[in-house]
C-alpha cells in the first residue's frame, strides 16, 4: 500500500461538568495545541489531569499533546487512563484509535492492530480506523514478507559459511596427511643414514707417543734382523774338496 497512513488524532473541545479555572485551562490547552504549541498543550492538560485524574477528557487531550511530540508511551498511558473512565461506546472507540496510533508509530504493528479492531467493535462505521486497521495489516504483512527474505539470505549464507568452512577443514585434513607424510619420510631417511654410518668402521687414531713406540719398535727389530744375519753370516765355512 503506498498510500500515506492518515494518523487521525481525536481531539475534544467540548468540556462539561468542569469548574470554572479546569475548563478554562483545558481551554488554553486546546488553543495552544492547535497553534502547534504541543509542549505548552501538554502543561496544560497536565495541570487538569492533577487535579481530575478521572476526567476523560483531560486525560485524552493529554495523550494528543504527548503524541504530538512523539511521547507515545506517555500518550498509550494518557489514552488507557481515558479508556477505563469512558462511559460510552464512542469514547471508547475514539481512545482505541488514538492508542493503535500511538502503537503504529511505536512500531508495535500487532499491537496496534488489535487497538484498531477494540476501536471498530464500538464504532463499526468508523472509516478512518477501518482504514488505519488495513494500512497496519498491510505494513504486518510486509514486515513478515522482509523478514523471511531476510531469514532465507542468512540461511543461504550461513549454508555457504558453512560449504566453506568444510573445504577449509577438508583442505587442511590433506595438509596435515601430507605434512606427516613428509616428515615421515625425513625421518626414515635420516634413520637410514644413521643406520649406514653406524655399519662403516671406524678409523682408529693413535696418539703421536703410540706411534713414536711403534716406530722405535720397528727399528729395533730391524736392527735385530740385521745382527742375526751378520751371525750367520760369520759361522759359514768354505767347503774343501778332497780330489
């Protein structure tokens, strides 16, 4: 619907049964609102409902003055105040309307529709609150609409959040195989390579005072060789032939 909602705010102007300084104070009230003074309203009315709490109509201009200035719990409470002292069926319907409207722009859409229809069930033939009631119905209806399109985009991207974060985990499960894979094979290498150094033998070092003794030793013998020698050189007899 893209009409502009017609928020029509009921406003009394006829008062009876008041003192001479209430009525002329709601008086003042209701000439200040209409010159949009809505704060000075306010005092106004506010000034009567201290001193006749139970009057309807001081109440009810009260909540117009609230509304207004964009009060609205303040004027749900100044419109509920009037509804339980109203004592016919068409004040009942005019405080019903002016609380779905406080309601509505409240943004409380379901709440405001249930006012509407308490407002039609005294006052059928209402046409501005039949009309408030659809433009409500219509706004509930889109407000469901936005809300499921919402709730499908979060489902559709909590659905992809979660297709990645899959191949993110399965990508990384293959890392880390691959990663104990490799350094399995490291290892068995560097295993290998142990085993292979361990089979080679190993070089045996000497001390400089181990070989200089071997050394001696060898000349040593060799000078014993060569003293045999010359011994048995010395003991051979040259051979004489008898003829």
């Amino acid at each position: 619907m893209n009409t502009k909602i017609i928020l029509v705010l009921f406003l009394l102007f006829s008062f009876y049964g008041f003192s001479q300084s209430n009525r002329s104070t709601l008086n003042k009230g209701v000439d200040k609102y209409e010159e949009k003074k809505f704060n000075d309203a306010e005092i106004d009315f506010r000034k009567v409902v201290e001193n006749s709490p139970k009057s309807y109509e001081a109440n009810f201009n009260l909540g117009d003055a609230y509304y207004k200035q964009e009060k609205y719990e303040d004027a749900i409470k100044s419109f509920q105040s009037a509804l339980e002292v109203a004592k016919d069926n068409d004040r009942k319907a005019k405080a019903y309307h002016n609380i779905g409207n406080s309601l509505l722009k409240n943004n409380k859409i379901e709440q405001s529709i249930e006012a509407y229809k308490n407002a039609l069930k005294y006052n059928p033939d209402d046409s501005d609150t039949k009309y408030n009631l659809s433009y409500a119905l219509e706004l509930l209806k889109n407000q469901n609409k936005d809300q499921q399109n919402k709730n499908d985009k979060d489902n559709k991207d909590k659905n992809k959040q979660d297709q990645q974060q899959q191949q993110n985990q399965s990508q990384e499960q293959k890392d880390n195989a691959q990663n104990k894979q490799d350094q399995q094979q490291l290892k068995d290498q560097e295993s290998k390579q142990d085993n292979t150094k361990q089979q080679q033998p190993k070089e045996e070092k000497i001390s400089k005072e181990e070989a200089q003794r071997i050394l001696d030793a060898l000349k040593n013998s060799e000078k014993d060789l060569q003293k045999q020698l010359r011994k048995k050189s010395g003991r051979i007899k040259k051979t004489d032939k008898d003829w």
